[in-house]
C-alpha cells in the first residue's frame, strides 16, 4: 500500500525538527546564548499575546450593528393636535372682503359697516319717532321744537293746495289726513317732539283729533294783528293797480328780505264784493315766510282795495282798476 504525498511532507517535517531540538540541547558551554525574542525548542505551545487596543476620550462614532437584521418597520408619526371641521368651500386662504371687513367670527358681534354705523335692525329704534308705519325713518330726536299743546297753525301752502299729514316724519309715509290753509282757528296743536330728518325738520302734531307728522315749513304760530298800510304805501309810492292779484303781490314783495331769500304765497284767491253804483271792494291774503327773523317766521298780510268797475264792458264785474286801500299784518311766529 502507498502513502499518500502529505504524509511523507509530515513525516520529514517532525524529523527535522527532532534534529533541531537534539542539536540545540547538546551545545557545549560558553556557546551563544539563544537570540532573545527567538522561541526555543520546547515542548510548550507557542502563545502569541495581542496588545490591549488604547482607546482615546474622542466619542466613537455610531455604528451601525450589521449583525442585526434591518428595522423596516417605519415609526409612528406623532399624534397631530386635532384639527377643526373642514368647511365645505375650497382649503385655500379666502381672500379679503372688498369692504375690508374681518370674517364673520363663529360667536356673533355687532356687524359695524364700512362706513362706521351699524346697519337697519327689524325693531324699531326705541329713540325714533313714536307710532310710525316704518320705524326706519332717518334722522334724529331734535330738542328743539313747540312746546307741548302749543296751538299751530299751516302757513306757506299756495292756494287750491293742501298740507300731508303723515304717521312718520318722511313725505315717504303714509298719509293720516290733508288740510288747506284755514284763516279761522284750526283745531292743531303740538305734541312736543321734533324729528331732524334729510328733508327737513318735522313736528309731530295732534291735528283734527289725529296724531301726525308734518314738516315745519309749513307750520307756524299764529300772533297778533297790525295795521302797515302807510309802511307798505310810502315803499310802493303807487297805489292804482289793474288788478287785486297785480297790487297784492306788490304790497307783500315790500315785506320779503333777499338774503335769506323770502316766500311770497298766495293763501286765497282774490275776493271782490260788488257795492253798487260801479264799484266794490276787494282783497288777498299772501304768506310772506323765512324773513330772517329766527323768532319770527313770517307775516300774513290781507291785502284790501277799492274796485272800479268798467261800465263799458257787457261783463259784470269787470274791472277796470283797483287802489290799495289797506293792509293788515299778521305775525306768523317760528313756534
């Protein structure tokens, strides 16, 4: 039987080595001293010692353990606080009112307009007029006004025209009676309130047993009487005229101011009384108003005449002139 090849390497491996170790043990004294750091032919295991590693005070970096299978598993996102109910319209950040005003919060606040008032409300303004059909009338309460149960009188309304009388102080509101202009007593007074609306000022009045509005430039206080003939003769220097209506409306022009600029309104149409033997008297009652007395309103004039008639017309009643003979003033007071 053969040996094989690494067999015979072995074998003269382990005999050279015995050679080596008999030859060593029998060197003769004063011989070299084996070198140092050579191992020596013993029969001890050769033990090789690997330096302890010196580790520095730098921090390690993190290492990666590949020992370990890999974490897939991806950690849990934190719990996010949570959010309001969508609303239904788009996510993106509305754009600002044109009016710039602040969106409508979620608890309700006074909505102030752009202008800085707040808008019409359905009930009605505890401060506004009393027993009105819309109580959304603008304007304010004003202090300023007759007193209460102070007799009124209309002024400055022409003649074949009437007065409104209204349930709230707008020429918008419903109507509660219409009254001409009366020469006699008329049953109105007022009520003590005064409303400062755009179309002017209005007071509330009991006229004729109903509770209305009107407005004051129609409204006056009848005062006392006086004759101004001779004033309004020596500022007219005439006093033939061809007819009532042609000398009436120059007696009350002598009474109007330009500045502020008067009213001068025929209340009546003009009257004649024929007397007999071709002639008569006539008259016509004018409202001369706003003569810039803030405590006098105006004045009331009966303007009164001498009436010629012409005979040689086949019409009665013709006139044929007419000379101012009187005129009475009446003082219409403010309130």
């Amino acid at each position: 039987m053969s040996i094989p090849r690494p067999v015979h390497l072995l074998t003269a491996v382990a005999a050279a080595a015995l050679a080596l170790t008999t030859a060593c043990n029998s060197n003769p004294q004063g011989s070299p001293a084996p070198t140092p750091g050579l191992p020596t032919a013993t029969a001890e295991p050769v033990v090789v010692v690997t330096p302890p590693v010196i580790r520095t005070e730098t921090a390690p970096e993190p290492t990666v353990d590949t020992t370990q299978p890999a974490d897939t598993t991806e950690p849990a996102e934190p719990a996010s606080p949570a959010e309001p109910t969508a609303p239904t319209g788009p996510t993106e950040r509305p754009e600002p009112a044109t009016d710039d005003l602040a969106p409508t919060p979620s608890s309700p606040r006074p909505f102030v307009a752009v202008d800085g008032f707040a808008p019409t409300s359905p009930t009605p303004d505890p401060t506004g007029p009393t027993g009105l059909a819309n109580p959304t009338v603008p304007g304010e309460p004003l202090d300023f006004g007759p007193n209460l149960g102070r007799p009124l009188t209309i002024v400055g309304v022409e003649v074949g025209d009437e007065l409104n009388f209204r349930v709230a102080p707008s020429p918008d509101a419903d109507i509660v009676a219409s009254y001409p202009i009366t020469l006699t007593e008329f049953d109105m007074y007022a009520l003590g309130e005064a409303w400062a609306a755009p179309t002017g000022v209005w007071w509330k009045v009991n006229v004729m047993g109903h509770d209305a509005w009107a407005n004051q430039k129609y409204l006056g206080v009848r005062g006392g009487s006086a004759p101004i003939f001779d004033e309004v003769a020596a500022e007219l220097q005439i006093l033939v005229f061809e007819s009532i209506e042609q000398g009436a409306l120059a007696a009350a022009e002598t009474r109007a101011t330009v500045e502020p600029a008067s009213r001068v309104v025929a209340i009546t149409e003009p009257e004649i009384t024929p007397l007999g033997d071709g002639g008569g008297v006539g008259s016509m009652w004018f409202d001369v108003l706003d003569i810039g007395d803030h405590l006098q309103k105006g004045e009331r004039l009966k303007v009164e005449f001498d009436v010629v008639f012409d005979e040689a017309t086949p019409e009665p009643n013709d006139i044929a002139f007419v000379v101012l003979s009187g005129v009475e003033m009446t003082f219409i007071q403010a309130m």
